[in-house]
C-alpha cells in the first residue's frame, strides 16, 4: 500500500494542518480506503462461488464489473483504469526525476543528460513494470519497494530525533526555523493533504488479481490482509508526516520529503537511491 506518493505528504501538512489534525485524517482516510479495497474482496467472491463459475473472472475489474453489472458499461471501467494509470505515471516520472537529479549532478553526470534523458529512463521502467501479467513476477519489485519505504522512514525517523537538521545541528541551512504551532490547526491546504492521502491509499488497479492470486482466497481472507496492510499504511503515514515536520518545521518541507535533506548527507543519500 505505501509508497513514493507518501514523501508529498509533509510538504500538504506542513502548511496549514497541525500534527494532531493531520493524524486524525490519515487515519480516517486510510481507514475508508481499507474498507473500500475490501469490498473488492466480496465482490470477487461472489463470482468466484457462483456455480460454474470461471475463478479468471474474479481477476480484474472489467470481468467482475461484467459478471456484477453488465457488459455495455464495462467500457467504463477500462477508461477508469487507464487514467489511474496515466495519473500515476505523471506522477511518479516527476518524482523520481527530483529523486535522482541532486545525486546524479553531484556524481558529475552531465546536466544534458538531467532533463529528457532521465525522464525516458523512468517511463521505460515504468512501461516494463506495467506488462508483467502475473503478480509473481513482481515479487522483486515489491520486496525492493518495501525495503525502500523502510529505509527511508527509518532515515526521516533518524534525523528527527538526531537534531542535526534544527539549529545548530550539522545539516542546518541557516535561516529560521519555523515549528508547528498549533497541532489541531486546520486550513485550505488541509484539503490538499486529504488529495494526497486518498490518492496514496487509492484501490489498485491490481486489486481484483490480489484476491485472484491470494492462496486459498475469500473475502474474510482477503479482508484480513487489508486490514493489515491499511493499518501499516497508516501507522507509516502519520509517523511520516509528524518527524518530517518536526525535522523542518512549516516551511521547509518539500515534495519530495527527501529532497529537504542536505545532498550531503550519507542516510538521506542512501534514501534517495532506494
């Protein structure tokens, strides 16, 4: 469930949402979200128990959105998918470039190489990812992303409690430093924390083939997966955005979280490469 999309959420809080608001609404968004990708579950199961039933079906969302509703409306479902695909790819192609381009400028590479270049790097992978058909063959991909949330929460937990980012740490820019004041504020800017939550914790396009894929799959099985899942999200999102901003305050956040971190700075490096 976490991802990349998490390291935009402090620069959303850090404006306006005090640390105690902003939990409550990861926590009630996530929360929302795991009932929401649960339903998935029952849905899939009650196709997948029909008599004679085809266990395919229950693997993505057109087939269950045909075998639940109907076949005329199932072109509905297709542009669904497809824009959620598109919108993740537009984002992630951004944030991995912001990622990348502080270490690869201080590595020497060239700056001609920064822009278009990097950016094609990213949508071939990306495109690469998006045509394995069998969730196996992402084992790799989801066990490195895994240990990159991880190693990243871990480094922003790090250098919260360190203090080598406030003043007269290490790592302090300069400047002043500028600390939550209210933690049960709220604001405009709240709603685009919300945004970027509930994008964060949106159903996968996947979702059906979880339930497909899970071994001796049902809807209670699959239910207690999720709730595990949404539970670790939201327990990493709120720890997330509360030592982000306790490290940087109301106005040093930036999206990527990590691009806040000094380029000199070893952990925040190894982050970055994750």
């Amino acid at each position: 469930v976490a991802g990349s999309v998490m390291l935009s959420l402090p620069e959303a809080a850090a404006r306006e949402t005090g640390l105690a608001s902003a939990s409550l609404l990861v926590a009630a968004i996530v929360a929302m979200a795991g009932r929401s990708f649960a339903l998935v579950g029952r849905a899939c199961e009650a196709i997948d128990t029909q008599p004679g039933g085809d266990p395919r079906d229950c693997g993505d969302f057109r087939r269950v959105w045909t075998k639940l509703v109907g076949a005329r409306s199932a072109r509905i479902v297709d542009a669904l998918v497809l824009l959620y695909a598109l919108a993740t790819s537009i984002f992630y192609i951004p944030m991995t470039h912001e990622l990348l381009r502080p270490l690869l400028e201080a590595s020497g590479v060239p700056s001609s190489c920064l822009g278009f270049p990097l950016r094609l790097i990213v949508v071939s992978l990306l495109f690469c990812l998006g045509q394995l058909r069998n969730l196996k063959d992402m084992t790799w991909t989801s066990s490195f992303g895994n240990t990159a949330v991880a190693i990243s929460l871990g480094v922003i937990i790090w250098r919260s409690l360190d203090g080598s980012y406030l003043p007269g740490g290490r790592f302090f820019a300069g400047g002043q430093f500028a600390p939550v004041a209210n933690p049960w504020s709220v604001g405009p800017s709240t709603a685009l924390l919300a945004l970027r939550l509930s994008y964060s914790v949106s159903c996968h396009y996947n979702a059906p083939r979880f339930y497909a894929q899970l071994k001796d799959r049902s809807a209670a099985s699959f239910e207690t997966a999720s709730r595990w899942a949404f539970g670790a999200a939201a327990m990493i999102y709120a720890v997330l955005v509360i030592c982000a901003v306790r490290t940087f305050g109301v106005t040093g956040c930036q999206v990527p979280i990590l691009s806040s971190y000094a380029i000199m700075d070893p952990l925040a490096g190894l982050a970055r490469w994750m």
